[in-house]
C-alpha cells in the first residue's frame, strides 16, 4: 500500500495545523491506512475517528477491511452507520459513515461531540453532500471545534483546491503519494458498424450485447477476474444475463443490492469471477483479483429540468478521468488489460472531469440543509462551486410552497421536522402528511418505495408496492428504508383512514410531488402534468387511460414533445384537488383566439382546466394584453392605416431617431407593447379584428405626442417645405433621413439643402428632372452645384431644351415649368 509513505508527512501536518489533504490514486490504500493513523495520532481528543464515505456499499466495505486487517470482527474498534444499518460499539475508535449520516450529525450537534476526527474519503467524485459537509466542517473548525482534526482524500488534481478551502486562509498541506500501479494495456473496442449505443428507450440491446462480447474477449484473452462497468443497476442486470454460461461466476454489484449478494461480490471465490457493477467500484470500493477491466464508457449523472418539474438521472459519457480510474483497477495486483467499449478517436472528445453534482442536480434538499444550518446564502459558505442561481430559485420556491423556509430563507418548525427525517424534502412532507390519511406504515412504505427507486413494472407503482411487499429483489433495502421512515414519524403509530392501496398510493405520491398530477387530455392517451408538460405512459401499461394520475417519475428526452412516465399511480379527482390544492385557483383569463377577444373565468388545477365560463365585462388590463398579443399576431397592418396616419407616424419615428425622447418610439414591437398608451379607452370596445379595422388610428397617434414638446411639431419635423419656386413640396420621413423630392430647376438660387430637428438632420434632396425622374441626390447642395450640376447639365440640357439649365444655378431665377422663348 503505497500511501504508507505518506503516513509520516501526515502526521506532521495534524500537528502542525490539524488539516491535511492526502492526494491518492485508487488502490493506494489511502482508505484503508489513514483512518487508523489518525486514530493514532499524539494528542486526539478523547473519541471516534469518523471517516465519510460517498455510498453505503462502501462504507461496509471499507470497515470490514478495516477490521479484517485489525483481526476482528466488525462493530469492535471498526464500526460502520449507514442507512437502515449500524455496527458501532462502546469499543468502537473507527467509524465509517456515509455523507448524508455526517450531515444529520452536523445538523443535530454542530460540535461534534464525542468526534475525535473526521476524514472525508472520496471527495474527487463531488456529490453534493461531500461538497456541502466539507464546507458546514471548515465552519466547525473556524468557530466551534478549531481543535477537531479535518483529513479530506482525493484521488486526483482537485486536491489544491479543496486544501485551499480545507485550511481558510493558509492552505491545508497536501500529502502527494504516487500511484505504483502495475502496467495496464489499452484495448480499443469501437461498435460494429451499424450498432447505435442509445435510442430514445436508452441502451439498445446490441449495445449491450457488445459489451457482454467485450467481457467474453477480455476473459478469454486475460488471466484473473474481470471487472465491467455499466451506468445502472437495469443494465448490470442486462449484461450479467447475456452471460450466463460462461466459464466463471457472474456477480452483479450496484447498490440496490442486499448487502449479502454485495458481500459475494467483493468476495474472492474458487473460481474466476464477472463482477459486473455500477460506478461503485470506480474507486471508492476495492475488488480483488481483478486484472481485466471491460468500460462501456458511460456514468449516470443527476439532471434537473427545472422549467417542467422534471428531476431524475440521465447516461452520459463518462468523463477521462473516470475512464483512468477504471482502468486502474486492472493493474492493482498484476500487469492487467482495460477494453474500452469505444474507440481511441471517441476518447479524445470525453471531458476531462466529470460535472460536479451541485451544477446538474436538484437543489431542494442542500436549500434544506443551509437554511437549517443557519446560513441560507450558499456565497458565505466554503463550497468549491457555488450552485447556478436558476436551480437555487427553483428550490427554494419548492420549500416555500412545502412551508418549510420563510421569504427570507429561514427555516420553519415544519421544515426542521423534514430536514429530520432524512429524505428528499418533498417525500418527507408526504411522509408526514400522508401519515395522517394512509396511516405511518403504509405511508413509510410508500415514501420508500419512492426514496430506493424501485423499479415499476409497466410503470405501475401499485404493482411495484405489492411485489416488493412479497419479497421481490428490492425488497431488502425498501423494508429497512420503510422501517426507518416509521420510526422517523415519532409518537404513536397512525393507522389512516381505511384507503385501499392504489388510493393510499396515489395520494401519497401526489403530495410529494403535486406539480406531476396529470389529468387525461380529451379524446387522447397522453396526460397534462400540473405544471404544464405533457406526459405519455409505456405501450401496453395497466395504468394507460385512467382519468386521473400521481406521476411519481417522468423523463424528457431531448427533441420529445412530451415526458416518459416510468412510475405512477391512479389518483382520484377530489383527491387530486387536496392533495394540489395550495395551486388550485379561480382566474379571469383573456386571450386572442382566432382573431377575437375571449374572456372566461376559468377553475385550474395548475395548467390542468377543470371547468371555464364566458364572461361579458372582462378587465380593460388583460383585455388590452389581449389585444396586444392579437397585434402581435396579426402585425400593425390590420389596423386602418390612412395616408395622414402614415405621414404622422413617420415624422414621430424621425423625431426619436434624431432627438430621442420625449419623443415616443412608434416602431411595430414599440407600438405592440404599448397599446393601452395610445389606443386608450377604444381598448374597452375591442372584441376583435372587426373593431380593430374600426380604430381612428391618426386620433390614437396623436395621443403619443409629448406636450409641450408636441408644440413645435412642425416645426421640427414639418409636413412640407416651400422651395425657391414657390412651391410647397412635401417631405417623406418614411426613410433613415427625410426626402425632398423636387424638380432641379425648382431650387435655383439654394445654397444649402433645408435642415430639420433643430438644424441637426440635412434634407436628402432627390433631384428630379423635368419628367419627374432622379437626376441626382445629395444632402450637400453647395457640393453638387459645383461638382455634380455641370454633368448632369451637360447630359439634360439636350433631352430637355425648354427648360432653364442656367451656368450657374446658385444665381438664376428658380422656374417651375418650360422658360420663356427670347423676344
């Protein structure tokens, strides 16, 4: 064990600054060593060294090394608490816990008592809890327990950071010990062509068919035991059973497991071994014998999708550093081999490090825990990524609505009582409401059949109670789950209301998830969640067609217009109304629809309409939104425009260009936006397109203009202009800068083309010739008559000899027809 090298320098810097970050690759022995160095360290205080562990499988694993190496048995010096399971003595000086037992540690009593040290395994993976129980430790540590001695182990370059933040203001020391790996080959195993890893139902079959081939190469080319990763517990399955009857034992290890079959399968046995397992083993757990590692290249990662409700965890490609991690196991004991489902081009494009869970995963219960903690802004706590803003918002408007934080973020009595039960907030609120309804058993079995994500067939919850009630493969950890929320209830047992089972769990699910009620769309087979996505049940499943459901679990694929239930159960109607009834609501809703104004006071459910009537007086402010969203739709051009309109609107779009306020912004979005300000109390008798084609839109214009401002209008931007001819020529503001089109001989005797908006914006001249056609253009009159006039003389002069075309125009007499013959 390679880390042994390391124990001194760690030792040296307990004393010294009693902080430490020991930066380990897997296999080093680092979970193994450190824990009882520290136990041994000169000067610990009276007490337990509790070492944190990201999964319960391997806080039970890591204890029984532990132990075994000691010579005892498990639950003497060497102990374990996880979930549903503790092995702790009065003996006990080593104790291995998950993150999420630390935390409720943490939140009981923030001093630790009876803690002698805590070191933090694993905190390269970045789940939440570790990255929120490292930061509420440095807290401990700064204010109320600067003697407890912090450890956090790492296996990769992440470990600068966390001592950065592990020692405050001098960085923890970093204890660095090389990995002595054995050699470990690379076999590149793209899929045959034609072979897709994904659909939209998730790993096809042939791909797990390659993998399973993979596993059969790698056994038949390699000595020793072969480790294969898969992202989840349906895919070790799917892969265990495509290889049965090969020359080893196939073992299965994820953590839905009983601990006895996860216990077989960290087990060296008398044959070769298939341990076929999740993300588990990546480095957090040690499986013997192995020299072969088979990666499908994939990790399963928490995604939320905050805008429809929709949480869950989603496969992506794993990341190359966990692909590293993998391999790794291959060369622990020997030289050994990895095949990598995936080609050597693929590779290059894998991130580098996995996304920490803080910036995918659902915020709601880490919101809990801060607030509980005392310290509602995440910004003041010492976290190595601060959470994105939108999922914050997102959970705490989901605590809110459960009551358990105040508007400023504070926690409420109700919420201490759901951070206490130690689930997802939202089940911990149907836990103690349901109780009252469903009854504590019931209601605890429900919740944890929603906590260990147990599978359900068809997608009926129902059916999955019923078979995990009889002992089906998850029915282990969901009885020690239901037993624990029961007792987390207190008090005395509650037997419910006499609910049959479907009703209990249906309600149960919909009050912790109240935004998944759906209700049938009519004449369809798809549902309408509460919070207005959509939602289709599997082909042939019991629960297809039911009026009324309490989705407990949906996905979105990307492109799908709608979301995949993969567990729910029948709601009834006047259930569904209690159970959502914080979002039921009475509204007076107007819309443009089919090119007339709708009003109706509608009773929903969320989006879900439960009945609606017309109403004749509508609010002005929702029918002018309507009438505002039917402009939209339809563009300005519905409206009469009439040619003084037009001419009007155009000078005030001039005005704001050139002066900007207070002269108005008369464009399209601008006059869209705005309708109350200028269609005014004609807004009252629009009803739709009819009486939109009625409006005086040069009255509406006119309620724009700004006084006193409006005054000098014309002066500023006037109708016409009267040229050297006499004539009184209007000017066409329908462009960037104004127009005056005007016959050439009409401007003799100009200097300079007219300016407007105060002398700032030059008229653009359009020079006609005698039969009205462009001779020229210009803002710079005294330019063109010394430039550009001789040309066009010389070229009109001949086409038009009736008319004045003077050597110089500056000086001759304006005409506005043919010139008079000579006498």
């Amino acid at each position: 064990m390679p880390v042994r090298h390391g124990l001194a320098d760690l030792a040296a810097a307990l004393r010294s600054t009693g902080t430490a970050v020991v930066q380990a690759p897997p296999g080093t022995g680092k979970t193994t060593l450190v824990p009882p160095a520290v136990a041994a360290s000169p000067g610990l205080v009276d007490g337990r060294v509790v070492v944190t562990q990201p999964r319960r499988i391997a806080a039970r694993a890591a204890a029984r090394r532990v132990a075994h190496l000691l010579g005892e048995p498990v639950g003497q010096t060497v102990g374990y608490s996880v979930r549903g399971d503790r092995q702790v003595g009065a003996r006990t000086r080593i104790e291995f816990v998950t993150t999420g037992v630390l935390l409720r540690r943490l939140q009981r009593d923030p001093g630790l008592a009876g803690v002698a040290a805590v070191v933090l395994d694993e905190v390269h993976e970045r789940q939440l809890d570790s990255d929120l129980t490292l930061a509420l430790l440095v807290e401990v540590r700064a204010h109320l327990r600067p003697d407890l001695p912090l450890v956090a182990m790492s296996a990769t370059i992440e470990a600068e950071r966390t001592a950065s933040l592990l020692g405050g203001t001098t960085p923890a020391p970093v204890i660095a010990v090389p990995a002595t790996l054995h050699p470990v080959t690379e076999v590149w195993c793209p899929l045959p062509p034609g072979v897709r890893r994904s659909d939209d139902r998730g790993l096809t079959p042939r791909f797990l068919d390659h993998v399973a081939a993979c596993v059969r190469r790698a056994l038949a080319e390699q000595d020793g035991d072969v480790l294969a990763f898969l992202p989840g517990a349906g895919e070790v399955a799917g892969v265990a059973a495509r290889l049965a009857g090969v020359d080893a034992d196939v073992r299965p290890l994820h953590g839905r497991l009983p601990p006895r079959d996860q216990d077989l399968a960290l087990t060296p046995g008398p044959r070769r071994r298939v341990v076929v397992s999740t993300a588990v083993a990546e480095s957090s757990l040690t499986v013997p014998g192995v020299q072969a590692v088979v990666d499908a290249g994939l990790s399963r990662q928490p995604h939320t999708d905050h805008r429809r409700g929709l949480a869950g965890l989603v496969t992506v490609p794993a990341s190359r550093a966990a692909a590293e991690q993998r391999a790794g196991r291959a060369g622990r004991e020997a030289p050994g081999a990895v095949y990598r489902c995936w080609s050597e081009a693929e590779h290059a494009h894998l991130p580098t490090h996995p996304a920490p869970e803080i910036a995918t995963a659902d915020l709601t219960a880490f919101a809990l825990e801060i607030a509980t903690w005392g310290s509602p802004d995440p910004a003041l706590l010492a976290l190595l990524d601060q959470p994105p803003e939108s999922a914050m918002a997102a959970a705490w408007s989901t605590l809110a609505g459960l009551g358990a934080v105040t508007e400023d973020g504070a926690v409420t009595d109700r919420g201490r009582r759901i951070a206490g039960i130690g689930t997802d907030p939202r089940l911990a609120r149907a836990l103690l409401h349901g109780a009252d309804v469903a009854g504590s058993r019931r209601a605890a079995e429900i919740v944890a059949l929603l906590s260990e994500d147990v599978r359900a067939p068809g997608a009926d919850l129902v059916a999955a109670l019923r078979a995990v009630r009889r002992g089906g493969p998850d029915g282990t950890a969901w009885a020690a789950s239901a037993r624990r929320l029961e007792a987390a209830l207190g008090g005395a047992r509650r037997p419910g209301s006499g609910l049959p089972d479907d009703v209990a769990v249906g309600l149960v699910v919909a009050l912790a998830h109240p935004d998944r009620i759906a209700r049938l769309r009519p004449g369809g087979t798809a549902y309408l969640m509460t919070s207005g996505t959509g939602a289709v049940v599997p082909a042939g499943s019991p629960i297809a067609g039911l009026p009324w459901l309490a989705i407990a679990d949906a996905d979105r694929r990307p492109g799908a217009r709608d979301a995949t239930v993969r567990s729910a159960a029948p709601l009834p109607e006047d259930l569904a109304l209690e159970a959502a009834s914080a979002i039921w609501q009475e509204t007076e809703q107007v819309t443009w629809s089919e090119d007339r104004v709708v009003a109706r006071r509608v009773v929903s459910l969320g989006a879900i309409e439960l009945s609606s009537v017309t109403i004749g007086d509508p609010d002005p402010a929702l029918v002018a939104a309507a009438v505002r969203e039917g402009l939209r739709q339809r563009g300005l051009a519905v409206l009469p425009w009439t040619e003084a309109a037009t001419a009007l609107r155009e000078r005030l779009a001039f005005l704001h260009r050139a002066l900007g306020d207070p002269w108005p912004d008369v464009s399209d979005q601008a006059l869209s936006e705005s309708v109350e300000s200028w269609l005014g109390p004609e807004l009252a008798r629009i009803r739709g397109v009819r009486d939109l084609r009625r409006i005086d839109v040069l009255a509406a214009l006119r309620r724009l203009l700004p006084w006193p401002e409006a005054g000098r209008l014309d002066d500023l931007a006037p109708e016409r202009v009267q040229v050297p001819s006499g004539s009184s020529v209007r000017i066409d503001y329908g462009g960037d800068q104004p127009v005056l089109a005007v016959r050439l001989q009409e401007v003799f005797g100009w200097a300079a083309a007219p300016r407007v908006a105060d002398g700032r914006v030059p008229l653009l001249l359009h020079l006609l010739t005698p039969a009205r056609r462009p001779a020229a253009v210009t803002a710079d009159l005294a330019s063109f008559w010394a430039n550009g006039y001789p040309q066009v003389r010389a070229e009109l002069r001949g086409r038009y000899p009736k008319h004045a075309w003077p050597e110089d125009p500056t000086t001759a007499p304006p005409t506005r027809g043919v010139r008079r013959p000579s006498p």
